[in-house]
C-alpha cells in the first residue's frame, strides 16, 4: 500500500502537532545505518530502546490515485467517501 503526498502531510502534520518526531524523505542504508534526508534513524531508534513507541512507515506517491472501494449495499464501485449511488437514494427517501 502506498498513501499519497497529501495524505502523508496531514498525518505527519497531526503527529507534529503531538509532539512526535516527524521524518520524511528518502530512506537510504550506507553501511548497517539507516538514514532518512542526513538524520540517523538507526540513532534515532537506539535512543528509544526500552520506551513504548508508535512506528508509521508507508511509501509516499507522488501522484494521488483514487482507492476504488466496492459498496457493501449496492455493490457498485467507487471512489469518494461514501457510495454516491447510495448517497442519493438516502436523500432521495429522506425528502432531500
């Protein structure tokens, strides 16, 4: 699975804003050391041994491409965040 660059944004934003350590960048391995954009995480980590921590790593795209989801009610495809099909016959029968 890959998330796209926006995405990857607003969840590194939300982390930052938590107060988490945020990299992002290209992940390189020179030697048996790990680094993303010139930051040791193969330091970062050794710093964290014996601590509770939350690891997030995903690829990022650079171009966005829709999920296509399949609705567990009509069965048809799409993209958005709600089945549009179903979408409009709920309003439909709400009187909207």
């Amino acid at each position: 699975m890959t998330i796209s660059r926006k995405d990857s944004q607003t969840l590194s934003g939300t982390a930052a804003r938590f107060g988490a350590t945020v990299l992002g960048g290209t992940l390189s391995k020179e030697g048996e050391r790990y680094i993303i954009n010139k930051t040791d995480v193969t330091e970062l980590l050794e710093s964290l041994v014996g601590k509770n921590v939350l690891l997030i790593a995903e690829q990022v795209t650079e171009s966005h491409q829709p999920e296509v989801k399949v609705c567990l009610t009509c069965g048809r495809e799409y993209t958005e965040d709600e089945c549009p099909h179903c979408a409009r016959v709920r309003a439909r029968l709400r009187g909207r």
